[in-house]
C-alpha cells in the first residue's frame, strides 16, 4: 500500500475537522485513509484525452425555470370566499397556544 498520507496529515485533518481521535486511533485511521486513497486508483487510468473539465456532472446546465412574470391574485373577497370562518377581513382561526378562543 502506497503511503499518501502520514500520521501526522491526519493528526492535522483531524484537526481542522475538529474530531478527537486518540494517539491508539491515529496508526489505523492513516491506514484506513491509504486505504481508501488506493481503491481510487482506477480512477487515474481512464483516457481522459479532449475531455473538458466540468464543475458539474450536468454539464451544460442551463436554467430550466419559467420567467418570473406578475400575474393578476386573488382579491380579498376571493380569497375569504371558502374561509369557514372570518371576521374583519381575516381569517378567523382557533388558538393554538392555549389561550382560548379565536385569533
């Protein structure tokens, strides 16, 4: 196994990370982190030859969202049409905090 990062990188990441790690953690956490380091390997051997590089797996990501455009609302009248109950122009709905009574 190849050694890409030393005791003392991940006393330092572990660090930054703000994780307690023991001194009988560090030896199987550098291990285990060369480890993983390793199985990516295959990565490194695809021909990546002409391919652009890319900051998302998308692409060429466009916005696929409608224009935001002001359309006519609801009145006051339409909106408290359904209401089950109102009062001044409002909805009147029960308390929830225990107080008793409509708000």
């Amino acid at each position: 196994m190849t050694q890409h990062v030393s005791e003392h990188d991940v006393r330092a990441i572990a660090e930054y990370a703000r994780i307690r790690l023991t001194d009988d953690e560090i030896p199987p956490m550098t291990e285990d982190l060369n480890s993983i380091i390793d199985s990516l390997r295959p990565i490194t051997e695809y021909d990546l030859d002409g391919v652009e590089p890319t900051f998302h797996p998308i692409g060429g990501l466009s916005n696929v969202m409608r224009d935001d455009e002001e359309e006519a609302g609801f009145t006051q009248e339409e909106a408290l049409s359904n209401a089950p109950r109102q009062q001044d122009g409002c909805f009147l709905i029960p308390s929830i905090l225990g107080e008793g009574g409509d708000r």
